[in-house]
C-alpha cells in the first residue's frame, strides 16, 4: 500500500501541542516574533505562522489533535485559573468558527467518528496542575469542561509534585498529587507524567489504576535529556498498557542533528524494548522554537509514515504508532 493511502486511512493522533498558548496574549512576548500575530490569525484560518491550524492539520491527516491549557507561573503567577478558563473559551470559539472542520471530543468514539466525517477530533488536555490553584475540586470543573488528559507538573514544583527542573529534589508526589491520581482515575481522565521527575514518575506507577500516558517524551537511552524517559520507566509504562508520544523538540531527539529519521529512531527503541504497542505521536508544536528536518509543521506528519514503511514496520504496526496505540489507551481511560 502507498504511505499516503495508508497514512490517510488511519486514525493518527497527536497527544501535545501548545497551539492554545499562541492564541493568548497572556503568554506572547515581544521576543516570541514567531507566535506574536497568532491571537489575531487564529486557528481555524490558513497560517504561514507556527506550526498548527485546522487546515494544515487536515493536509497532515491528523484525526485528533490534543490541544493543552496551563498557567504558568512566569506568566501568570496570580491567575491561573483564569488563564486556563480564558484558553477554554478560546478552544470553543475557535472549534464553532469552522464546525464542519473541527469538532471538540471527549471519547474515542468521537474521534471515530469526526475520522469518518473528515473533520479534526480537537482535544483538551492540562500541562500543570497549577490551574488547580490547590483545590483538587477543580478536576471535576475541567472534566466538565472537556479536559481529558491531565499533567501534574510543567517541569517545575508545583503543589502537586516536582518536575524535571527539580530533579534535585527527588521529591515524590505530594499528599494532593497522590489525591489527583485518584481522583483522575475516577473521574475518566488520563494521568500525564511528561514533565515529572523520576521520582513522581514511579510513584504515579505506583497510585494509578488505569493507563497513563507519557503523551510528549523521549527516549534517554537515544538522547540523554532529562525529559526523556529510562529504559526502565518505558517498560514500566508499557506494563501498566500506557503509551508515550514522541516529541519533536530537537532537544529530546538529538543531542546535535535533529532530523525526521531522529525521531523514528526513538520508536525504534520504544519498539525494540516493549513492542509496537506502546508508543505513538506527541509533536509538542507550537511549544517548540524549532523543529527536526523534515517535520517542519503538521503537513509532514505523512513523512513518519513514509519512514516506517521504509524500516519494514507492517502496516498494522504503523496503524499502532500512528494513532491505535492512542485510541486504545484513550477508550480504556475515558469511554
């Protein structure tokens, strides 16, 4: 089969991206000249700038896009709930603006489903479980409004745990990150552990009752970076029947070369330690100053594919690692 009919035919799914952070005056600098229109142009409309919008997603043939929320605490020290509410309203207005191209899901039977209408599925997810400002409460608010990935940290401290900025620390989860592991659990939403630091990693192995996902990481074992994940912690992952999207920030690829190649050599060792069924896609667009050679925005998503195909993955292989390994974990947490 042709990699385009292949890859068109399949559900592909993106764990990360921080499209939403570029939409919001709150997080541009006047440094940030890649992202500093993008609260004008939006998402729904054609851009040269950065690297998402509906359009270049449907190009790339990406079925669901997971869109994250945070608030920092550099940019918003005062305010995070707000700012993450504010991100909210605009992933909706930006949603209905173009229905009939992207449509907000919850489940992975709406992402089936918008596969087969030919629209965008659009996600929400949280990068740091500082918009919680402290009150485990504020889950159940975020999963009413449609959140269904949830990270504890964004790499620093946070009341609920330590991230890879405190990887000095070694400091485990806290009594209210042990509290939002449970309460993610039961409330159907997937427990995140990029951005953690080792120690939070395994104790999140050791609370969780459901699947978790690794949704941006890489492999230390390819590129030694503390944001990439051990050996061990991807065999413990793959135990647990979670999945980990790979990054595409150059750093986490490669410590000098950051290439399309580079980042399939990190599925390479995901498959080679755990099998295929563990390992996907979790681009971190939008959040990243640049990218690998030949990923250059979400309409070389195809050029994976490509590169799978030419490594001598079967094509229900690369069906997993495109997206089913997602939609697994996903029906599993959240259906």
């Amino acid at each position: 089969m042709d990699y385009l009919e292949l890859h068109r035919g399949s559900v592909v799914v993106d764990t990360h991206c921080d499209t939403l952070k570029c939409l919001m005056p709150v997080f541009t600098r006047p440094r940030d000249s890649m992202w500093a229109d993008r609260s004008k142009v939006g998402m729904v409309a054609r851009s040269s700038l950065g690297h998402i919008d509906v359009p270049r997603l449907l190009e790339g043939g990406v079925t669901c896009q997971v869109f994250a929320i945070s608030g920092e605490r550099g940019r918003t020290p005062s305010h995070s709930v707000r700012t993450a509410l504010e991100m909210i309203g605009r992933f909706y207005a930006e949603c209905e603006a173009n229905p009939d191209a992207v449509v907000p899901v919850t489940r992975s039977s709406e992402i089936a489903e918008a596969k087969r209408a030919g629209r965008v599925a659009a996600m929400l997810s949280i990068e740091g479980c500082d918009v919680l400002e402290g009150s485990i409460e504020m889950l159940q608010v975020f999963h009413r409004l449609g959140v269904r990935m949830v990270g504890l940290v964004h790499s620093a401290r946070n009341e609920l745990a330590d991230g890879i900025a405190d990887m000095r620390t070694g400091g485990r989860l806290s009594e209210m990150g042990a509290q939002a592991v449970g309460e993610l659990n039961r409330l159907g939403v997937v427990v995140d552990v990029s951005h953690l630091n080792d120690e939070g990693f395994w104790d999140v192995m050791e609370l969780t009752r459901a699947h978790v996902i690794a949704s941006h990481s890489n492999c230390r074992a390819v590129c030694d970076h503390p944001r990439n994940m051990t050996d061990d912690m991807i065999r413990a992952l793959a135990g647990n029947g979670g999945v980990m999207g790979m990054n595409f920030a150059p750093a986490f690829v490669h410590p000098t070369k950051a290439t399309l190649e580079a980042v399939v050599d990190h599925i390479d060792h995901v498959v080679e330690l755990v099998g295929p069924g563990h390992v996907g896609l979790g681009s971190d667009f939008d959040g990243i100053p640049s990218t690998p050679a030949g990923l250059e925005d979400a309409t070389r998503i195809p050029c994976i594919t490509a590169e799978l195909l030419k490594r001598g993955y079967t094509e229900d292989d690369v069906r997993k690692i495109l997206g089913g390994n997602h939609m697994r974990l996903i029906k599993h947490v959240c259906d």
